[in-house]
C-alpha cells in the first residue's frame, strides 16, 4: 500500500523545504556583510516508482530534494567610506590574500583592509592583501607578493638641475673685465663679495644626497662688451667641502664663473661660456682666482650634460662633489643656444628673477596612502613627493560556482573551479578598483522575505500531508476491532 510512501513523500519536502529555510536564513543574516553573496536554490524530484494501473504501468513521484544551491555573483552596491585602505572591487574579480606563515592563497570580495603593527595590508581576519611591489616609474617588480610597508620613509634625492630666468638691465652700469667678479671673491671674509662688486644677485636652494639644503647664489655684473653680463656661481664657504682650496682659503665657495651673451637688438641669449673653478690642490699660502691654470672651460661639443652646462659643488664631508645642469633658459642643441619660452633676457628694465627652481627634495615621512581605480597605491609623504609603492592583484576562475566557501568572506579554488587567473585591475576582463568603497552584500531582502513565505507555506502543507496520512493509516487500523 502506497500511504508509507506518501509519508516519506512529505518527509523529503520536509527535509528540502528546511534546508531551503536555511538558505533564505543565512542570507538575511548575513544581509549587512560586506562582500557577502547571496546564495538561490533550485529543487528537483526523485526517482519515480513504478505502479500498475488500468492502462498499465505508470509512476509516481517519491517526493523532492534539493537540486543545486548556487552563488550569485552579482555586483553589490558601494558604501562609501572614510577609510583609503577600504576597496571595492567594480566587475568581475576577487582580493588575493595568503595566510601569514602558509602558501595558502584565499579569494574575496570583501575589501575591508587596514595596514597592521608589522605594516601588512590584511582583512580583518589578519590575512595578507596580495600585489606586486612597484619601481618608482610604477612598474611592477617581479611576481605577486605581500603587501608590505617595509619603510616609512621616503630618501632623500639630490639636485642635479637648477632653473634660474633672470633679466638683467641693459642699462647697468658696473661694466668691468671678464674675471673682476671672480677676483673680487673671498671666502674667508664675513661678505665674499662686496655689493659694489656686481649688478645683481638670485639665490636659490639645492638639495645635497644626504637631504640637506645648501644656498647657490648667481652673482651678476655688467661685463665690458655692451650686450654681455658676466657671472659666477658660488655657495656659502663653509659650506664648500672640496679639496682643491690653499691654505688661506679665499677660493672656497667658488664654484664657476661665466659670461652671457645677448642679442643687442631683441636682449635674447645668444651664447653661453662657462669655467668650472678646479683650483690647484698645491695647498700653498692662496690661490689667485684670476690665474687661468685654476680653471677649466666647458666644452659645448662635449662637456654639456642634457645641453646645459653644469657646476659641481662639494656639499658633503670627504671632497666628494655632485653635479648639476644650470638651466638659465637656453638649451645647446649640438649646433646652438636655443632658448626655450622663459628664458633669460637683458631688457632696459630692472635685473630681476622671473622664475627660479631646484629638483631634488629631502627626506619625507610617510603621511598617508591612496589608492586608484588601477590598484596603484600610491604613498605621500611629508617632503611632497608620491611614490608608487604597490599594485593590488585581482583574480577571476573560469567557474566562479565551484568556489569552496571558507567563512570569513572568503573562497578557496577547486578542481570545479579552475585555477586562479591574476593579472590587473581593470585587465583581461576583470574589473576595477573603487578606493574608499566597500562593496555591500548582494542579497535582496525583500526577495528573501517572499521566498520565506512560499518556503513557509509549502512546509506546512508537506506537514498536513503526514498528518493526513497518520490520519488514514489510523483508520485502516480500526477496520479491525
């Protein structure tokens, strides 16, 4: 007789209904879990019975199971955040992370990250952002890796080029020989140069390998000849740690001289000659700074360095000196001065700076990091500069539904799923990264809540179904008193 069946019939839609109850549960509860992805599911019946009847064999069902429970990956929506650690991911991807100490890489849509004690970019759980570590062009440097802050500081660079754009008055007055400003230099005094000395003098700043700021000054003079303005490039004295000064020490601070040419008609730069001060290193009682054995002139054809002539101080204790381009507006492009839009000029006008800069920058302390829609993250630091440290790594599977769920907001692939394949943000189809963003679950509760009540229903109808057959077997028993 059928009715025991019938009883393992709503016994099965029982079993699946409850199991489906738990399925809209654990989507509802985890409705405000970032990263979250809901889950459906799908029932299928069971292997019908076979049972004889007037027209012949036909069947009957056994009842239900539960067919398939599936992930859906659809996009959540974006929460804004203060936080630039928190990251979402825009399209197809997953967050790399590895388990401190393993070899264990996990996959998760979460991005709810933070920068530990030790200077790790971890989830909440602790495990570790993945990504490639970046040169400072922001290519990437070998395969994926920890994301580490290993140094919070960024070193110090050293000025190699100075940009100084001066007009210097046609009118001035203190014309004088080719070497006078260079004579008239003494380190050893308190005032190297006297003001009567020179027309016009600009300083501007250099930075040394160490970080350190050190003063360069130009000093200025109406040379003889009517459209030229001689010059000398020098630095504080006690500054000056070259090893090629006399005993008495009226060289030091002298680093080159040199003469600007004009064009008579439209004030322009013509031409540039320039003199290094190498000094005799004879360690007598001085060096006459007007001797010509103490300096060697640059050569345009071969001694410019981007086409600019260069001086080079010696900042740093031992002798050791650095080299920088002087840029006073004009370039040598291998046959002549070109000058660029700003460039030094001698109009009938006061002497004057127009615009004056030094690359290089001191040591910084890391004050923050951002990161943009590429993965770049990016750190500022306290001397102005950003540095691109590293890339966050996103990954895809061929089978995002043979992902294996290892709570915490994180997967693991399988042999369903397909190995991990990790490139870029925003490459081979994968999405790309909104900073100070969480993704938030997908689950729709209201969904949910119809699917609680159609669940709901069908498990109390599957319930009358054992009692109406309790009820049936009950009188089949009574036909025998």
């Amino acid at each position: 007789m059928s009715l025991s069946s019938s009883l393992f019939s709503g016994i099965s839609g029982l079993t699946t209904l409850g199991n489906a109850m738990q399925i809209i549960g654990d989507n509802i509860a985890n409705v405000n879990t970032v990263g979250f992805k809901g889950s459906s599911f799908a029932f299928q019946d069971l292997l019908s019975q076979s049972v004889a009847t007037l027209s012949g064999t036909s069947q009957v069902g056994r009842g239900t199971a539960l067919g398939d429970i599936q992930a859906s990956f659809a996009q959540g929506s974006f929460e804004s955040t203060g936080n630039t650690t928190d990251l979402a991911v825009g399209g197809d991807g997953f967050f790399v992370l590895n388990e401190q100490g393993t070899e264990n890489l996990y996959y998760s849509r979460a991005g709810n990250f933070n920068f530990n004690e030790s200077g790790y970019l971890t989830n909440p759980e602790g495990y570790v952002v993945q990504g490639w570590q970046l040169d400072n062009n922001g290519s990437d440097i070998g395969s994926i890796t920890d994301i580490v802050m290993s140094s919070f500081t960024s070193p110090p660079q050293p000025s190699d080029n100075v940009e100084v754009i001066v007009n210097l008055d046609s009118a001035g007055e203190n014309g004088s020989a080719l070497d006078s400003l260079a004579s008239a230099w003494d380190g050893t005094a308190t005032v190297p140069l006297a003001d009567a000395a020179y027309e016009y003098q600009t300083t501007i700043r250099a930075y040394d390998s160490l970080g350190s700021t050190h003063d360069v000054t130009l000093y200025f003079d109406k040379a003889d000849a009517a459209s030229s303005y001689e010059f000398i490039v020098t630095c504080n004295p006690a500054e000056d740690n070259r090893t090629i000064f006399g005993a008495t020490g009226e060289a030091e601070g002298m680093l080159a001289r040199g003469l600007l040419e004009f064009n008579s008609g439209s004030g322009v730069i013509e031409n540039i000659d320039l003199w290094k001060f190498t000094g005799t290193g004879s360690g007598g009682d001085g060096i006459d700074l007007s001797a010509a054995g103490n300096w060697t002139q640059q050569d345009e054809a071969s001694d410019l360095s981007n086409g600019y002539f260069t001086f080079s101080p010696g900042f740093l204790s031992g002798g050791t000196t650095q080299d920088i381009e002087l840029d006073l507006g004009t370039r040598y492009d291998g046959t002549d001065w070109v000058n660029s839009s700003l460039s030094s000029t001698q109009y009938a006008s006061g002497s004057t700076t127009t615009f004056q800069s030094a690359n290089g920058y001191g040591a910084g302390d890391l004050e923050g990091v951002n990161v943009d829609v590429d993965g770049v993250i990016t750190g500022s630091y306290s001397n102005g500069q950003r540095i691109p440290l590293y890339r966050v790594g996103l990954a895809k599977f061929q089978n995002t539904q043979g992902l294996f769920k290892e709570g915490g907001n994180l997967y693991s692939e399988t042999r369903q799923s397909g190995s991990a394949i990790t490139n870029k943000p925003g490459t081979n189809g994968l999405g790309s990264i909104a900073p100070n963003a969480l993704e938030q679950s997908n689950v729709d509760i209201a969904n949910e809540l119809v699917k609680m009540i159609t669940t709901q229903r069908g498990f109390q109808a599957n319930s009358k179904i054992i009692t109406v057959t309790d009820q049936m077997l009950a009188e089949l028993i009574n036909i025998k008193r």
